[in-house]
C-alpha cells in the first residue's frame, strides 16, 4: 500500500502574513501550522525574487528553563519544486512501513 502525500494547496489554507519580518527567505505565501503535541510543524511556501515557489518545513519545539524562562529549539528544511515528487514518494513509503511495522492505523479519510 503506498500512502500519498499531497503537497497541493487546500482550499482550506488562506494566505498570511510572515511569523518574523527578519526571515530573508523570500516572500511569504501560504502558511500551515500543525500543532502535535509539544511540537508545532510549519508548512510555509515562499517565493524566491524570480518569483519560484518553494516550501520550507519548520519543527519548533518551546524549551522551558529552570528559571521559568522560554526559548524555541527550531530546525528547518527547504524543499524545492524539482524535489517535490521523490520527496512526497520517500516519506510516503517510510510512513507506510512505520504503520505496518508498529500496526499503527492508518487514519480515517
């Protein structure tokens, strides 16, 4: 069973205006966050100066100090359009095997 990963916009998402005005990554797009637990996903598509669109991937995690103050481990990957096909496929093909190997449900569509 292959799982698909749709990297098509939704109908769902609306445009909207960038997290950080410090952020040199080009023009912000569509934004998607994706709350999971301690963690926070942002699905964030982006416009170069020529006006190419890619999509940068961003886990944020909000670490708490002893003291009680709070900062953000961040990590990010930027995936470009020429990329978009074997990485849908690849991660289609390691989630596929986590459910199977772990019998973990595949979720309701």
């Amino acid at each position: 069973m292959t799982v698909g990963i749709n990297l098509n916009t939704s109908p769902m998402l609306t445009p909207t205006q960038p997290r950080r005005e410090n952020e040199d990554y080009g023009d912000q797009i569509l934004s998607k966050a994706v709350k999971a637990g301690r963690r926070t996903y942002f699905f964030d598509v982006r416009a170069t100066r020529g006006d190419d669109w890619f999509l940068t991937i961003t886990e944020s995690r909000k670490i708490t100090a002893p003291d009680g103050s709070a900062s953000y481990d961040r990590h990010k990957i930027f995936l470009y359009k020429e990329d978009f096909t074997k990485f849908s496929e690849g991660l289609g093909e390691v989630v596929e095997f986590i459910r199977r190997s772990k019998g973990i449900p595949e979720p309701a569509k």
